[in-house]
C-alpha cells in the first residue's frame, strides 16, 4: 500500500496496528508502545481463548490524533516566549 493510498484512508480507519500507526504517524515503535504504557493512546489486545500467549495491540487511531494535535499545540506556543 502506497503512503498515498494510507494518507487516504487515514480518515476512514479507526484502529490501527502498530506497524501501521508507524508508517502513518511518523512515530517510532518504541515511542507508541511508551504512549499506551503511561495512557496517552488508547489501545486494547485482541486475543483469542486458545491463544493465552499472543494477540493482535490495536490502537485508536482518533487517540493518537489527539495526541499529537495537543503536542503540536504545545510546541509552538512554549511558555514564556511569544510567537
């Protein structure tokens, strides 16, 4: 899938993989898992009964939006300092 075809359907989707979210946010692995860790993004595992190991993370992609609409708000408006 093209970055053209995934900036398209970005509107459409509502919850992302991690991969995915990846490749669509500009955000590394690490700093997405770190997100869900301390509440920031919301995700859920979907797991099946016969699988107690593994399962598929999911992550709202609206949540992770917001996320970065209020860093960037953030970011260009620091404290102390005018635009």
């Amino acid at each position: 899938m093209s970055s053209t075809t995934l900036s398209q359907n970005v509107a459409t989707v509502e919850w992302l993989r991690v991969p995915q979210a990846v490749k669509l946010f500009s955000l590394s692995r690490s700093t997405i898992y770190t997100l869900i860790a301390n509440g920031s993004v919301s995700s859920r595992v979907v797991k099946t009964k016969r699988s107690n190991i593994s399962g598929c993370r999911l992550i709202l992609a609206e949540s992770l939006r917001e996320f970065i609409e209020a860093s960037g708000q953030e970011a260009t408006a620091p404290e102390g300092k005018s635009a």
